[in-house]
C-alpha cells in the first residue's frame, strides 16, 4: 500500500517456520541476515530469527501493512520452502523493539533450551505450538 | 539431497503439526478487472475443496472486500494460504490474525457465506470509525466480532423466515 496515511496503527507480530534450502552456505544465511536487518530498519519491522538444523523459525513486527508484505516476499523467496504460520497478533507493544532482527545460534548453551521445549532429540520447530514458541523465543535471547 | 528425499521431507513436514487446529482470518480486495466476481462459482469450488481437506470457514462478500475465515488443521491451512495469496482474484491480502484453537467456531460450514445487505448498515456503523466500510481500516477484534455478528444476523433472519413457512 502506497498511501500509509491510511493505514491504521496496528502494530502485529507474525511468527512462521520454513526449511532452508538444503545447499545454503553459512556465508548465504549471514547475507540473508544482514539483508533482513538492514531491510527491518527501514521498515521499522523488528524481530527474532532462529536458524537451527537447516529450519528458519522467525518472528516479525511491525504495521499490519509492512508485515503482510513482507509475508508475500517471504512466500515467494525460493532459498527456503514449506513456509507455515504459527501465530498472527494484535500487539500492544513490541516484544523485540531493540532488535532489527535478533538471532539466536544453535550453540552448545542454547541446546539445553531447544531440548526443553521438544519431544525430539533434533530441533523442529514444525512441531511446536505457538506457546512454545513463545516461550523458547523469549529464553533464547536471555 | 536427492529429490525423492526431499520430496519426502515435505510430506513429513506436512503432517507435523497436524493435531494442531489453526483458525486464519484474513482480509483482501477483489480484483477490479474482475466486477463480476462469479461468487456462486468461488463459494462451490471453496466449499467442494475444503470439505475434501477438513476446512471450515465463513466469507463475507461485499461490493469490494472479502473477509475470511479458515480453520482446519496447521499445515493444511496454510497450504491454502499460499494458493490465497498467489490467486489473482483478489489482491493486497491481509492476514489479520492466526491463532491456535481448542475447537472450530464453524464446525458446521465448509464455508458459510455471509453477505451484509442494505439492512446491515448498522452493523457496518458499529465496528467501523467512518462511514464506509473498510476492513484494512479495522482491528482484529472489530473483523472478527463483525463476522460473528452477521453470522447472527442471518441466522436469525433465516429462522424468522422458517417459522413463517411453517404457518
């Protein structure tokens, strides 16, 4: 949408999963990355992203406008597939407000974390409900 | 990976999640190259294919919006949202809510069609801040309750028009 002036203030937050492309570097999802939170801080879309056993696991906020927008550009990316939602809110506030895109890697401390909320010994987020992906979220960026 | 593998993967991640019933409401503008939307032939197909996948749903359809509502389970739905989303229809859809649910609201519709007549202008008036009707313009809880309140609407017209059959 063109005219903002016309959107009404709705701030959203939008949670999905998706599987990366089986050949993606570690020098692709940096670019990837980089690109999302230089694109984010234009956008004043703020967020968490996991990358974790080849699956993305993300959150986004920001106008309900702008995040409907970028969920187009996010179907139709070719270097992740199977894009499901999770989860779409009306927020009050911001949850991520201080990150253009927070991220959390699948480090050694972080495994205990990803164990806790999974009934499987490799992370899945396609199995997860939207509470639990709450509640990884908000302790993975403890 | 080999494609048969990943083909494989697919289907698996389609069926995770499967126990998790997703109610997504979204918003969106038909196409205006398209005035006559054929609606009878959308809301057949709608409803031959969610009864084929376990959907259920509301639409409501006016002059130049669509507001639904899908239900069904988590992968499922969002097939479907990615076929909404490419389908040249309609256009600028909004998701406004996805949510978790314990149960379906329209357990009993495929895809119950709710049209808002003349009559409804006061039930425009009361979810709206202007005059016009305009979901982009409207939170998640003033969509959801207008769907809910038409739904009502035509219930109780359609068993007002049952009793006086029956006289």
């Amino acid at each position: 949408m063109t005219n903002t002036t016309l959107e009404p203030h709705i701030l959203v937050s939008m949670t999905y999963v998706s599987r990366a492309n089986p050949d993606m570097s570690a020098e692709e999802f940096s670019a990837i990355l980089q690109q999302a939170q230089a694109n984010n801080t234009v956008n004043a879309i703020t967020g968490m992203l996991i990358f974790n056993n080849n699956y993305f696991l993300q959150t986004i906020e920001g106008s309900r406008a702008q995040i409907n927008h970028l969920l187009d550009a996010l179907i139709a990316d070719q270097r992740h597939y199977d894009l499901q939602l999770i989860e779409t809110r009306e927020l009050r506030c911001r949850e991520w407000s201080r990150w253009a895109m927070n991220y959390a890697s699948p480090t050694k401390e972080n495994a205990a974390l990803y164990l806790k909320y999974s009934t499987t010994v490799n992370f899945n987020p396609y199995l997860l409900s939207a509470e639990s992906v709450r509640g990884l979220m908000s302790e993975l960026s403890q | 990976m080999e494609l048969a593998e990943l083909s494989e993967k697919q289907t698996s991640n389609r069926q995770q999640g499967e126990r998790i019933i997703l109610r997504l409401t979204y918003i969106s503008r038909h196409n205006p190259d398209n005035k006559n939307i054929e609606v009878t032939r959308i809301l057949a197909q709608a409803q031959r294919n969610n009864e084929r996948n376990g959907i259920t749903g509301a639409l409501v359809i006016n002059e130049d919006y669509f507001i639904q509502s899908i239900e069904g389970a988590r992968p499922v739905i969002n097939e479907l949202l990615r076929k909404l989303v490419k389908d040249d229809r309609h256009f600028s859809l909004q998701v406004i809510e996805c949510t978790e649910i314990e149960q379906r609201r329209w357990s009993q519709w495929s895809m119950k069609h709710l049209t808002p007549s003349e009559h409804d202008t006061e039930h425009v008036r009361k979810f709206s801040a202007g005059k016009d009707f305009n979901p982009y313009l409207m939170s998640t809880t003033q969509i959801v309750n207008f769907i809910e309140t038409l739904s009502e609407v035509q219930e109780k017209r359609t068993s007002a028009t049952t009793d006086l059959s029956f006289q």
